[in-house]
C-alpha cells in the first residue's frame, strides 16, 4: 500500500509547498560518463565472476560500500539479486523469530532487467572508497559510491547498450531475508523523484531518491541519488533536504568531497607492507571496511558483521570493544569515540540489568542492539539437534571488563581525558561495582567469581575463569583510581581490596596460567589429535565431549596478555603460549589474529604467520563459509592488531607510544599510519632501522629505550628479525 | 505425461513398490505402469496390480534385460524397484535392485519390503541430504521443485563429518543460523527449505533423521558408483532405510524428468 509523504497531508493551497526533491532543478548533469576505474596493485581488489549463486552474494558482501551510518552491499545492478540490502547504523526491529535484527533499507540499485544475476567482473577502488562494475552478459557498466562526506546520500551511473527501454523506479522494496526484521514497505512519487520507507516495530527507514536518464545512438545512460534517514518515525523531509543538498552539490562535486575524505582517512591510516603482496592487499581490505564500519559523530552500533551483512543480527559483541575499537582508536579516532559513546548511552539499560538480576552498578548484555536490552538468543540447536540453552547471556561477565577496558583504551590512544568527564567515568565506575558486588570471598578471604564462561566458550559454568578474575582485578584498580579522584576513598578501598583478593589462576611453581579452576585436571586433549585448526570442535566432537578436555576455542588466557600485556607476571606468556597454542582449536575467527600478534610480540613472527594469514584471508577467501552474509569486521580488527601490535610492536601507554617490532622474514619493511595523542605519526620499521615521523614531538619508548620523535633509530644488535 | 515405471515381482515386497510408485507418480502427476517378468507366475504382481487400479505389462525374459529395456522407454522418468524380496533385517539390496540402479541413466525409487503399504498412498515429506556440492545439488534440484509444487513438504539435511565440519563456528545460536541461510541459499532451489544441520557418520545420520522426521521418502543424488570406497551414504540407505529411498544420478541419461 502507498502513503503519502506527511507534508502531503496539509490542506489549503499555502501549505502545499513543492516537493523538496524538485528543488534539484540543476542544469545538464554533463554527459553522464561513468568515472574510469584505476585498478592500482594493492588498491583494488577484482572480483570476476560467473554469475554463480555461491559466488555473487559473496562478491556482495566483499564490495559493499559503507559511510558508518549508511552501508550498501555491492549488488548487482540488474537481475534478482537476493544479496541486495541497504543498511542503517542502529536501525532495528523485530523478526518472525522474535529476534531483534537489523531493519533493512529501500533498494536502490534495480536497473533491470529482472532475473538471475550475470557474471561480469567488479573492481572495488579502496582508495576512494568506490566500485565499478562491468557485466557484459547484460551490456552493463555501472559506478557507485556511499559519500563519506555527505552521511547518508548513495550514488550511482551506469549505462548500458538496451535503448529503447525505461530504467526501473528508482527505490524498491528490499529483498525479502529469514535474516532481517520484519518490515512494510510504502512507496510512491515525490515530484520528479521517488520516495520509500521499511517500517519495523522499532525504526523506519526513509529513503529520496531521484534519477535522470539520457539516451544516446549508443547507449543509454543513467545517474540516481538516493538519500536514507533512520529514527523512530518517517523522515520523509529530512531525507528529501538531504537529497536536495546532494542534488544542488552535483555528481562532480560530490565525488570530488567524497574522495578527498577518503584521502583524509588513509592519511592516518595506510599500512604498507612491502614484500608481500598478499598481505598487503588484505591489510588495505581490513582497513578499508575498519575506516567505514563506524560514523565519525554521535554513537556507533558496529555489529558482528557491520553494515555489510545480517548474520548475526546486527548486534553489538565485545568484538566491538576489544577487537575493532583498538583500531578505530589510532586509526579514526572519532569514529572510537562513538563506539564509546554507545556504551554511555546504554549505561541506563546496563544499570537496569543489573538491578534486575539483584546486583549494583551495571551489568552489560552479552549481546546488544538499539536500547542496550539483552538481546542475546535464549536457546540454539546443537549438533544432535536438540534445543540447549545458550547461556552466555547470564555468564558472559568478562564484557564488563571488556567495555571498561575498551573505553580506557580510547583514552590510551587519543588522551582525550575528557571522556572520563563526559560518561567515561561512570562507565567504568558502575561496571566494577557490579564485580564488587558479585565477588565472592572465602574463609581465606581469597575472591572468586564463580559461574562464568570465559573467552574459551567451550568450557561453561566456570569458576575463577582466568582472563575474567584478571581483567575484573584490573578494572577495579581503574575504579579504585576514579573513586579517589571523585573524593570516595572508602569505595576506593573496597575497590583495592577485592581487586588484591581475586584469584589470578597463576601458578609461580610452571609459570603459567590455569585458565579456571580446575582445568589442569580435564583430559589433557591437544587439539592436533583430533584435527588440524582451524577446527569447529564443538561441532566436530560435541560439546559435552569437548567440556571434559583440554582444548580451548580461541584465546583465553592468551587474551590476558594481548590486552594487559603489562599486567601480567614476567616470563608467563611464554608459557602459557606454549601451553595453549597447542590446545587452541581457532574455532573462533577472532582467533588467528590474536595467536599471531602474540606469537610475534614474542620474538616468533614467522611462526605467526600461517595464523596472520588465515585472519588475512578469513572473508576474501571465505574461510567461514558465511562471507556472503557479511564481513567478519572483528577479525579485520584483530588483523590490525596483528600487524601494529605483534609484527610492529607498537601499543600506547599513559603518556608514551611504545615500539618494538619483530617483523617476519617475508616482510622487507613495515609502513604504517597512527594517530597519537591528537597527531598523525607514521612509522616506519626496516630490518635494521626505525623511524618515526610527526609534525610534532611524540614521547616514544623503542625497542624499551626512552626517546622523542621525529627520530631514526637503528634497530638493536642481534635485530629482532629472524 | 512421464511415466513412473514399477517394476514389481511375484512376491508380498511387490505391495510396497506399488504403492510407492502410487504415491511419488501422484505427486509428481505422472501415469504409473506396473511392468513384471514372468519368471515363476504371475498371480501375486498382477493382482496386486488390478487392485491398485495400475496397469500392468507381463513379458517373459532375462528379469533385469527386460527392466532395462523397459526403463529405457524416453517417457519413462522413474523406475521404481524393490530392494529385496524379503524382509528379514537390514540386508544389501538385492541383485536386480542394484544392476538396475547402477545401469539405468534414470531416476530410481528403491523400496524396501517393510515400507509402509497405504490404500491411497501420498507423499507428505521428503528428507533430501546435501553435501554441498554442485552436481548433488543440481541433480535433486528439478524433481524436488516439482514435488514441492505439488505441495510435498522437502526436508534438508547436512552432516558435518570430520571431512565437511566447518573450521570456524563463532556464536553457534548465530553461526547456525548464518550457516544455514548460506547453505540454504547455494543448494537449495527454495530459501525457505527447512534445514537439519547434524554432526555425525553421514551415514547413520541419514537414517536417524529419516526415522525422527517421520519421513516418507529419501531423495539422494548420486554417481552411479557403488565401488569401495563410494557411496556410503546410498549403500547404507539401500540396507537400512525403512522408507523408499529415491536415487538421482549426478549424470543422468536419457532423463525423462
């Protein structure tokens, strides 16, 4: 059923003002010419193909163009494409399930003609942040770009060789997905333009949307804008004024703005790995979708998959806080700030939560979406088909810790201090009081938390998990430091002394980790015996099999020392390294990265590198089978922290940036791009030399000497490089 | 109109392979033929024939000659054997069975002698295992679209064995789901298709489902090749299975589906 725009709805001849799209009363658009693509090595990733179904919705996922507010997957323009969607940061409702999931946008992309999709080839221009695309089958060439300078506006041209024919409307109902929140669809004119909303339950998605066409002895030429607002109700306006600034901005200008911001956020970005191709081109495709996946202002939802897909519902994990945010912080430090900012904003819901479950402070949920409300699913399937409980949304504490650490984090990166007035304070603050409350104390006085599942997800209903108690101690010396500060040194104190009582699983006598109470004593299973990792052992062997044994699904107590490297007792990395590598399943795509940053901060790069080079290739090869239905943006975090935390050694401390670097031998030199302290510095690290330049002085700690930058340092005898 | 060839004996297992052809001929609105070769009388197969209401062709010959001969028939789409003639546990299927399944180019409907018997047979739910792969996708694809049209329930089914376990399984509430939606949209002709995704010897796994599920019929696409080593899932279905069992070469000849 079509409605009418609202501003329809006024009567009397004053209050009937034109359609705003009409305002786009701009001259000739020129020839319409598409852009030209510039497949630059190590720039562009091509993709060819067949038109093949397990190929094209992959393709999709793999070009999709995104803003951080808007994302649109690289459809094909003509033909059914069951992979078309356009997706709204935070837009969300409810699905036939009952779950919450992301709310799908008007399409925007049909061209015609309608049927299966043909194969032709794409070239996605990471440097500027657009695609083209060519299908021969269909006579089609097409170019497109989601402005990062204009939020919310899309653009596309094509051209192809059927004159004669009229291009389809301009905005269409979205393909129909299990995987997308239930949504009505309303369309209808809008002066010379178009206008369209999906209305969920909880957001409505409007879209304005204008097009012009132009017929040569040719060809026939196309040029559309589409402009997308989000929020509880219809925008129509608000989307019509977005489109009507795009229009009177022009295709030209618009490109012009859009590549220049582009240009801005490589410039403290870039990552050149020189010697290896490979690396190199899956570098740039993390960062390329990392640069993307979060707006610059306001809060950010970056889900599981980002705005690249609707696996996993859209909803926010702690990769978005351990995973992605240590990248966005040096690399778009504004967009870090709105990941925190969601947090902040969702500390109310935290407070309910755990006021609901009978404990202070603010408990976060394992999984979150629009309102911060537990949207985690309270059963699955497993192996044998029954109906289990999924428990992580009661035992899953660790993302307290997590989302405090991520926070102070951001400040390590940035110095903006003002956080910690403007929310950041309270977050950390009301999230330790709820460990406060929920540790409990022995005879001995000695602390427990007791009923958790750690990172290692294949072991639940723990106690004394490891990288929980350790991240919980040192969140409460974070809080104890703020209640200080805030003039409350009783809290304070409470603070410190539960943080000092907590059972850290450390044994002085092996020099290891244990990585919960009593996991020394389960079948001592190393994960080679039973397949080679990467491995889904829960469901090659069961989960009740698996719970018995010794294998772990990713980083655990690994995860301690990635994330508090100096928090940890001297010398244990190396054991527990050895200890659990052996034992790690990498049944998790968070997984490799994280091995392979650890592996090389500990003088082993080369042995890091088969782990790096499955993180490298987790979505361009598709190794989880699921690409097609978004982009695993966690493990491209983690693939930055592979290469700026292990391979290059850096991490920000409180008031310096240290450097340490153990590239691996495949690697003839490392160039990357940080932001420190409000300045862009680029390192650049050689066998046998380091620099570093900024515009101003940066405080630096290389290879554990104190120095300044700018600087060029030779590397220290004996070079850290195999 | 195709025609849905049953190739009945003089024995009570000729009961099941009518009623069998009955049910998968309705739905997919094809003529049902019965065809018997004489060898020892005739009696039991064309009575049983005549009650059924399904005509029936005597010849006299060479039994799996004859079959051949009479399968070969272009508008003959599926062949409908019996896999023994008797009942008494799980055993092999029976000679004839496997000649025919092995040298016709044609779908063919394998029936045990315990499946069940019906006045008005019809086919509710038909379970489909998948590998994932593109020729056992393709080859199950058409027949299934048709049953489906004809308002039969298809049931999917994917076991994760050590060779097919996925290397990453991230949340699994999520990553079944995910998995799901992608097997789904890659092999099946419907993204809608209900699908069990299962851990385990295929094999077994096959049948457990069938038996849980209730289903009345097994579509398993195939090469053709019983050889060691191969078919592990069609050998086990053919011994085991207590429902008719639909075998759809991967390179069909002179299809008539």
């Amino acid at each position: 059923m079509s409605r009418a725009p609202r501003w329809l709805a006024r009567t009397g001849p004053t209050a009937c003002h034109p359609p705003r799209s009409e305002r786009c009363d701009r001259g000739p658009w020129g020839d319409g010419r598409l852009p030209s693509p510039d497949p630059t090595a190590g720039w562009t990733l091509t993709l060819s193909s067949d038109g093949a179904r397990t190929t094209t919705r992959r393709h999709d996922s793999l070009t999709t163009l995104s803003s951080g507010d808007l994302g649109v997957r690289g459809d094909h323009e003509g033909g059914d494409d069951p992979g078309r969607l356009v997706l709204v940061a935070g837009a969300f409702g409810t699905s036939t399930d009952g779950l919450v999931r992301p709310l799908p946008g008007p399409g925007w992309t049909d061209l015609g003609p309608h049927g299966p999709p043909a194969g032709g080839r794409r070239l996605l221009d990471m440097r500027d942040g657009t695609l083209w695309r060519e299908a021969p089958e269909e006579g089609l060439r097409s170019f497109r770009f989601v402005s990062l300078a204009h939020p919310g506006i899309a653009v596309l041209r094509a051209e192809d060789d059927r004159r004669g024919e009229s291009w389809p409307a301009a905005l269409e109902a979205p393909a129909p997905s299990p995987l997308a929140a239930e949504q009505t669809f309303h369309a209808g004119p809008d002066g010379e333009g178009r206008w369209a909303e999906t209305v969920g339950d909880r957001a409505t998605i409007t879209a304005s949307a204008r097009q012009w066409s132009r017929t040569t002895p040719d060809h026939r030429r196309v040029e559309r804008l589409a402009a997308f607002r989000a929020g509880e109700g219809s925008q129509p306006d608000r989307a019509a004024e977005l489109l009507s600034t795009a229009c009177a901005t022009g295709f030209d200008e618009l490109l012009r703005e859009h590549r220049r911001a582009w240009a801005r956020r490589w410039a403290g970005a870039d990552i050149e790995i020189v010697g290896d191709p490979a690396a190199q081109l899956a570098a740039r495709f993390a960062l390329f979708h990392l640069l993307s996946c979060a707006p610059t202002h306001g809060e950010a939802t970056v889900g599981a998959r980002g705005l690249t897909g609707l696996a996993y519902a859209g909803h926010v994990f702690w990769d978005t806080d351990v995973f992605v945010l240590p990248a966005l912080a040096a690399i778009l430090p504004d967009a870090a700030r709105a990941v925190v900012e969601y947090r902040i904003r969702r500390l109310p819901a935290a407070r309910a939560r755990a006021e609901g479950r009978g404990r202070r402070g603010a408990l976060f949920p394992w999984e979150s979406a629009d309102t911060g409300a537990d949207v985690t699913p309270g059963s699955m399937r497993d192996s044998e088909g029954n109906r289990v409980p999924v428990l992580h949304g009661d035992q899953a504490m660790h993302i307290n810790a997590d989302v405090a650490w991520s926070a102070l984090h951001y400040i390590q990166w940035t110095g903006d201090a003002a956080l910690m007035d403007a929310g950041g304070g309270r977050l950390v603050l009301e999230t330790a009081r709820h460990w406060a409350d929920l540790i409990r104390r022995d005879d001995q006085g000695r602390g427990h938390i007791d009923d958790v599942i750690g990172p290692d997800e294949y072991h639940e209903r723990v106690d004394d998990n490891a990288y929980t108690n350790n991240m919980a101690r040192w969140h409460l010396r974070q809080a104890a430091t703020l209640a200080r500060q805030a003039g409350d040194p009783e809290e304070a104190s409470t603070f410190e002394d539960l943080a000092a009582s907590l059972i850290d699983g450390f044994d002085p006598v092996t020099g290891r980790h244990e990585e919960f109470a009593g996991f020394d004593a389960l079948e001592p299973m190393l994960i080679a015996e039973i397949a080679e990792p990467p491995i889904a052992a829960d469901l090659l062997l069961g989960r009740a099999r698996l719970a018995h044994t010794q294998v772990v699904k990713q980083p655990d107590v690994l995860m301690l020392h990635h994330l508090l490297p100096t928090d940890v007792p001297p010398g244990s990395r190396t054991a527990d390294l050895d200890h659990y590598l052996p034992r790690t399943a990498h049944g998790s795509s968070l997984s490799p990265a994280i091995c392979a940053s650890l592996l090389a901060r500990s003088g082993r790069p080369d042995e890091a590198m088969a782990l790096f080079d499955l993180a490298a290739r987790m979505d361009l090869d598709d190794l989880t089978g699921t690409t097609a239905a978004g982009l695993h943006v966690a493990t491209m975090g983690g693939l930055w922290q592979a290469i700026v935390h292990g391979f290059a050694g850096i991490r920000p401390t409180a008031d310096r940036l240290e450097i340490d670097p153990h590239l691996p031998s495949r690697w003839e030199a490392l160039h990357l791009r940080v932001h420190f302290r409000g300045q862009r510095v680029a390192i650049t690290i050689e066998p046998r030399l380091i620099t570093v330049d900024a515009a101003d002085p940066v405080p630096l700690v290389i290879e554990g000497e104190p120095t300044w930058g700018p600087v060029q340092i030779a590397r220290t005898e004996g070079s850290r490089r195999p | 109109m195709s025609i849905v060839l049953a190739a009945i004996d003089d024995s009570a297992a000729a009961a099941p392979v009518l009623d069998a052809a009955r049910a998968i001929g309705g739905a997919l609105h094809a003529s049902v033929q019965a065809f018997h070769v004489d060898e020892e009388g005739q009696a039991t197969a064309t009575g049983l024939a005549d009650r059924a209401g399904v005509p029936v062709r005597v010849v006299r010959g060479d039994p799996l000659a004859e079959i051949l001969e009479a399968a070969s028939d272009p508008a003959v789409s599926i062949v409908v054997v019996g896999a023994r003639d008797q009942i008494a546990g799980p055993r092999p299927v029976g000679h004839i069975a496997r000649a025919a399944i092995e040298r016709t180019g044609k779908a063919v409907l394998v029936v045990p002698p315990d499946a069940p018997t019906d006045s008005a047979p019809a086919l509710r739910r038909v379970l489909v295992p998948l590998e994932g792969a593109q020729d056992t996708a393709e080859a199950v694809a058409a027949p299934l679209r048709r049953l489906s049209q004809a308002g039969v329930e298809i049931l999917a089914l994917h076991v994760f064995d050590a060779e097919h376990v996925p290397r990453f399984w991230d949340q699994p509430a999520h990553a079944e789901q995910g998995f799901a939606s992608e097997f789904r949209a890659r092999w099946c002709e419907e993204p809608t298709t209900p699908l069990r995704l299962r851990t385990g010897s295929p094999p077994g796994t096959v049948l457990d489902v069938a038996a849980a599920e209730d289903v009345d019929l097994i579509a398993l696409a195939w090469s053709q090749d019983l050889s060691a080593g191969r078919g592990a899932v069609v050998r086990a279905a053919l011994t085991d299975a207590h429902v008719p069992v639909l075998l759809l070469p991967t390179d069909p000849r002179d299809d008539g589906t």
